[in-house]
C-alpha cells in the first residue's frame, strides 16, 4: 500500500493522513468547494475537489471519489466514518476497480448493517440478544403478539436505520399500530428500506460498546469497553473509557461476547459492538463496521493506534496484539465539540471562528480541523473538535477535562463546550451512576 485517498473530511480525514504519514504512506484528500481551506485539504500529498456541497453532490458521489483515487494513483481508500464507510456499494465499486477498500469486504458491511441479521448472527454465537423480534417484523399484528411477550415499553427500528432515525418508542398498546407504520414509513423515506424490528426497551440501560479488529487469518482482538450512555437523541456527546459500571468480570464476559459474535461472521478490519447493559445483563445491540469517533479513548488507556492498526491490517498483515494481556492505563474521557448552541437547543451554529484556542499540558489531546479564521460550513456534520483526556484514574479525568474545557477558546460561533463543562461538574456524572437518559433527568 503505498497511497491513500481519504474518502471524507473534516478531523477524520486529518487523522488518517497523520496515521498515513508515520507509516510512509501518500496520501490524497477529496473535498468541496465548501471545504477547501480545511486542514485536510492542506496536509495531504495531494488535493482534488469533488464537488459543491452537500455531501450528495460530492461527498456521496462514488463515480468522482473513484475517478479522485484513479487520477492520483491511489492504491487504496479509507472511508473514515460516517458518509460512505457504511455503504457496501462503495466498498464494492472500489473493489472492483482493483482500489483497496480499508474496511471489511462488501457482503460483510451489508450483512452487518441489516440489524436482523446481525442480532440472528450474534445470538447463533451466543452473544445476550435483547428480547423481541428475530427478524422483520412483517405486520402490526405480528408486532403486537411480540409486544405482549416482551412486555412494554418496545421499540420499533428499521433494519437499516441508523442515527435514530426509523426508530419509535411504544409505551403502550394503544400507541403500537400508529408508531409501527410511522417507522416503517421513516424507513422507507430515509433508507429505502421500510422493514423494521422490534426490541424490549429498557429504562435505565446504559449503552456500552467493546472496540474490536480482526485480520485476515482469522484473529480478532477485543480492545476493552467504551462507556457512551452521555446521549442526545441517540447521538454521543461524550464516551470515556474504562466504563465505570464494568467490573474486570464482565470486562472479560463482555470482550470475550464480541470477540465470538466478530468470529463468527469473520470479521475483519476495525469494528465496534455494541451492548445495553441494565441490572447487571448485557445485551448486543448492533455492530458497526468503521472506525468510531470516539476511537481515542481507547487508544488512550491502551496506547496504541487504532488507525495504524486498521491500515495495517487492511495491507495484510496479522494483528500486532496477538497473546497480549489488555492492559488498561488510567482513565480517558471524550468530549464532542460540536458547532451547535446548547442553550437553544443544540441548534447548529455555523460561520467563521475568529478565535481558536485550543488546551494543552499533560494528559490532553484534540483531534480538529478546524482553526482561527475558519469558517464552519452549514452543509456537514456539526462537529469541529473531540477532546480527548487521559488521568490516572477517573476522577483525575473529570478534573483534567474541566481544566483543558476552561482553556478551550473558541469565539465567533457557538460551542458545546459550555455544555461539557455543566456536564463535568455534575454530580451523577461524577459519580458514574448515569444511564442513556441522563439528560432528560438532570435538563442541563
């Protein structure tokens, strides 16, 4: 492998090419007209401009990114997360057009990404599924007789869903008929796919996932837990590893659940389990089959470089963890920054930066893009930093996120920093009993 395009923007892009870099690979980022002052545009090798934005009108399009790779010589191309690493037609495109895909092969990604049957994989491998259905479920009143066997609340997903959308909460059986035919309807519109499942609900679950990889003979390694219960309608505002709900017993039952359930299908490439866990019992939720954002914590209390680690594997070569005992180091807790207005809302707050400070000292890291006189785009994802902390142990994570948060300047838009910072002081958080509902509880 000697030259990477990166198939998306932003810090994952930047991550990647400084992953690219320290192996001695080139690199070739694509962008918009809306991105080409990022600084993924300016440390790649090399630069093509795909497109205006949105993403459908560059980002998205496979025929421009491939003929990107051609024109430049790229040998292979890494996804990142989000746009297309999901999407098994790139995969296969670039596949076909004797480009390496990083990531797992194209029957894995849509084997995987079909819920259903990622749930009927995980169980054949005696993996804790949560109750409900096995499969789609095919009419309200399959819908109901399954509803009355897990016992309300349920909740309705689409099979190909994702982000929360698809998704529908049922209380009660007077809700289930109207709430089943507005997520298959959701479904439909969003992935074009209007087959949906059904699940029991839990409460108070808290939503844990364990970061694996496999190579290509047959190896996989679990890489711990990350703890992502700190939510907003089903997207991650901060994870933090180790989980402080996971003793090193289930550590091992957890780890040991997701290294069964990747063997099975055979996985290869990086990839994230995902479990809820309430009194005590975990139990899968889904797989995804790409690099996660908060992929730094775990290389903070392990280490190690999960990107390098990714490339690597996708070249050919066996696991560099192999017989290595998981030691954990310490605490790591993530915060999202994301271009959004917290006291309204969460509302995104596009434009330019005028000032950009970011921390440092001991034990921070930021993984952005973005810089003083950039301007955040309205057309993309709202996220624009990750802060990443490293302490002893979590307590001295708590207290070095709430240093580096106060340090942290960003003027001319409005931030999620404050709201980190509200979340860092808060007592449920600090005491590690907080659950997927936390924000509806404490209303920050």
């Amino acid at each position: 492998m000697k030259k990477v395009l990166i198939a998306n923007r932003g810090e994952i892009a930047l991550r990647i090419i400084r992953a690219c870099k320290e192996l001695g690979i080139q690199t070739v980022a694509v962008y918009s007209e809306a991105d080409v002052d990022s600084l993924h545009v300016r440390f790649a090798d090399e630069a093509v401009c795909i497109g205006a934005p949105p993403g459908a009108e560059s980002y998205l399009l496979i025929p421009r990114i491939i003929s990107a790779a051609e024109v430049t010589n790229a040998d292979a191309i890494h996804p990142g997360y989000g746009f297309l690493a999901e999407n098994a037609e790139f995969a296969e495109v670039t596949q076909s057009c004797n480009i390496k895909f990083i990531g797992p092969d194209p029957d894995m990604i849509r084997n995987l990404g079909d819920k259903a049957f990622a749930k009927n994989s995980m169980r054949s491998a005696k993996v804790p599924t949560i109750p409900g259905s096995d499969g789609l479920v095919e009419s309200v009143d399959e819908a109901k007789k399954l509803a009355d066997k897990a016992g309300y609340p349920v909740i309705i997903k689409a099979t190909a869903g994702g982000g929360g959308r698809g998704m529908r909460l049922v209380r009660k059986k007077a809700e289930l008929e109207t709430m089943y035919k507005q997520a298959q309807q959701e479904a439909l519109v969003g992935f074009g796919n209007p087959g949906v499942y059904l699940e029991k609900y839990f409460t108070h679950a808290r939503h844990i996932e364990v970061q694996i990889i496999g190579d290509s003979y047959g190896n996989v390694v679990a890489l711990g837990e990350r703890e992502c219960s700190i939510q907003r309608k089903h997207q991650k505002l901060i994870e933090e590893s180790p989980s402080p709900a996971v003793s090193e017993k289930l550590r091992e039952e957890m780890c040991a659940a997701a290294i069964r359930g990747a063997k099975n299908v055979g996985y290869q490439s990086a990839g994230t389990i995902e479990f809820l866990f309430q009194d005590g019992q975990f139990y899968f939720m889904e797989m995804n089959t790409r690099i996660q954002v908060e992929h730094p914590v775990t290389e903070t209390v392990l280490g190690i470089d999960l990107i390098k680690e990714q490339i690597l594997v996708a070249a050919g070569e066996k696991l560099s963890w192999l017989g290595k005992p998981l030691k954990l180091r310490g605490h790591a807790i993530e915060c999202r920054i994301n271009a959004e207005d917290p006291e309204h809302g969460f509302r995104p707050s596009p434009g330019k930066i005028t000032t950009f400070h970011v921390p440092g000292g001991p034990g921070v890291r930021v993984d952005t893009h973005a810089y003083a006189q950039y301007v955040i785009p309205p057309y993309y994802d709202s996220l624009i930093a990750k802060l990443i902390v490293h302490g002893k142990d979590r307590m001295e994570a708590i207290d070095r996120a709430k240093r580096a948060l106060g340090e942290f300047i960003v003027e001319g838009i409005k931030t999620t920093i404050p709201f980190h910072q509200k979340v860092m002081q808060n007592k449920a958080f600090c005491s590690g009993e907080f659950d997927t509902t936390f924000l509806e509880k404490e209303k920050l």
